[in-house]
C-alpha cells in the first residue's frame, strides 16, 4: 500500500462490519517508525474501488523467529473482505509472500475461523460487552465484589483526569512490566501512537492527592473503547485503583456515547482472565491460525512458555532504569 492509499483504505474500514481499531492505515507509520518493521499491506481492488484488506509486518529475531503478523503489537487482525474471492485473493498472496520471505510462519489473527484448516493457537479470549449512557444502569451490570471495589477507590478519594500527553501513562507502563518480567515497549512506540492516532488513541490518569497511582492508554473506533496499555505504581494497591480506573473509563464513554467496551485480550485462566471475567464480562475464544513455511510448530512466544521463566524471573529483578534501557531492544521482536 502507497501512502496515497492511505485514505481510500480507512474508508473501506469506516464502511465494514469487520474491522477492528487495529486494521487502521495508520498502523503502516507506527511499525515502520516505532519498530522499522517491514510492512507489508495488501488490498483487493475491482473497478478502482477496495474490497478487502490485509495488513502483515515482517518480525525478524535472532532470538524469537521470523514471522509475517497480521498484525504484531495488535489483539485482532486477518482479513476484512466484502467477499470470499477477495477474501481468497488476499489469503493467497499472503502465503505467496510468506513463503518468498522464508519466514517461519504466516500469523493471522482472526476473531472468526478462516475455514482453512490451519493450526490454531487456543491460547487467547477477548472480552466485550455494550455499555449504556446510563451510568446505574452500567454500575448494576458489573458484579457485587467488583462494584465494592470501585466504591472503595471512590471513598479513598480517587480522581481521574485526561491527559495530553503520554510520558505519565508510559511511566506507570514501564514500571508495571518490569514487575510481571516483561521486556517494557520503547516510549517512542508511545509518542508515536499518540501522534498517529490523535484523538483515538487517549490517555486517562488516576490520581491520589495530586499523585499519580495508575494509568491507561485506551484506543477508540466508531462506537467502541478499547483499553489497551495499563500501569500503576504500588500505591494502586492500597487505594484499590484499578477496578476505579476501568470505571472511570467506562463511566465517561458511556457519557460520551460510547457503545461498546472492549475489555481487550487474556490468556485463559491467567489473572488478567479472572479479573474480566470478575467484571461480569463473557470470555470469547479468539481464533489466532498459522501457516508454516520454515516452522514445524506454531511459534509460541508468550510468557506461558515455560522456557522463558529464568528470564522472567531475572528481569523481574533488574532496576527499572535498566530494565527500561534494555527492554525496547527485545520487546520490538515480541509483538
């Protein structure tokens, strides 16, 4: 895709059922400038006019593999199509590709079943459900323990506020990662998000006595709220901040006319999992298929892995400052 398709192609997304945030034009200038990535977005055309599209990066690691991704540092990806032939075309010219960079493996990350009979990774469920302009109407939809919990954060005098900017979010971010034994994301990643996306990409801080506690970063797509990087410090803890701050989130979209939150992507049974489900949110499997070129096996670069837990263990170790140093130059391969 040339740059001056950019705008034909966010309009064939505006018009589709499909979409996601994430099948954005705008994610070609994040990866390619955040990241340097090799995109590579693919469209079907007949009589000048889209009928389908499918955005890939290339993510090439001496330590984690050579992947086409649609789409790295995204939950949802695959194709958008008006119709099977292009939908077809689309799939096929990504497995040309595939196999003509030699990579490891061709990662679609579809929210439905392509049909292909590719291997599937049953590892991720995203979580979403609409959200009304009425605010007791939303609070009544969230179970008792979790409503206590927001309650608390409330009597403990927590605020929240929008911020311009996205160093604050980022702080918290990095701080919170290093804690879990994850490789941070570079703050450019941040700012860049932020200049490509304006007004759909915003950040909403959570504040004690003029104190930041916690933070998010939450993207927006026609009627939906997606919030996607969080961070707190260790204070969210006491102030019981996090279930107030996805309140906060869900109490002013609602206001704004926001129909839709999305709680975004977990592993199974993980923690992050339990606490959706714990906000009355029904799990939905994601359905992540992979066509192998050099690989034997579907790539499994996820946490889970237990080859990775002495590096967990180490990181979750390291000073921040040099966690923060050494993290982007991992974490760009692990999207």
């Amino acid at each position: 895709m040339e740059n001056n398709d950019s705008s034909r192609w966010d309009a064939f997304i505006e018009k589709s059922d499909d979409s996601t945030f994430f099948h954005r034009a705008g994610w070609k200038v994040v990866l390619e400038e955040a990241y340097g990535h090799k995109v590579h977005f693919l469209y079907a055309e007949r009589d000048g006019l889209i009928e389908g599209i499918l955005p890939l990066a290339q993510v090439k690691s001496l330590l984690f593999g050579n992947n086409l991704v649609s789409l790295p540092f995204c939950v949802y990806g695959g194709v958008v199509a008006d119709n099977k032939e292009a939908a077809d075309a689309l799939i096929e010219a990504a497995c040309k590709l595939a196999d003509g960079l030699k990579v490891d493996a061709l990662e679609l990350r579809n929210s439905k079943i392509s049909g292909r009979n590719w291997p599937e990774k049953s590892l991720y469920y995203t979580f979403r459900r609409s959200i009304s302009e009425d605010n007791d109407a939303n609070m009544s939809a969230i179970p008792r323990k979790r409503r206590a919990m927001i309650r608390q954060g409330i009597k403990n005098g927590l605020l929240s506020e929008s911020d311009d900017g996205w160093e604050r979010v980022y702080n918290t971010y990095a701080e919170s990662v290093r804690n879990l034994g994850t490789p941070v994301f570079s703050a450019k990643y941040f700012r860049i998000l932020r200049e490509v996306f304006k007004s759909d990409c915003r950040v909403l801080m959570i504040t004690h006595e003029g104190q930041d506690v916690a933070g998010l970063m939450s993207f927006y797509f026609k009627d939906q709220v997606l919030p996607y990087y969080a961070g707190s410090y260790e204070s969210a803890k006491t102030h019981k901040a996090h279930d107030f701050m996805y309140w906060e989130l869900m109490r002013r979209s609602g206001e704004e006319g926001i129909k839709l939150f999305d709680f975004g992507r977990s592993k199974a049974d993980t923690g992050p999992y339990l606490f959706k489900k714990g906000w009355g949110f029904e799990p939905e499997p994601l359905h992540y298929e992979y066509y192998l070129v050099k690989a034997d096996a579907i790539p499994e670069l996820n946490p889970n892995n237990p080859k990775y837990k002495l590096f967990i263990d180490v990181w979750k170790k390291l000073p921040l400052p040099v966690a923060n140093r050494l993290g982007p130059l991992l974490s760009r391969s692990l999207g």
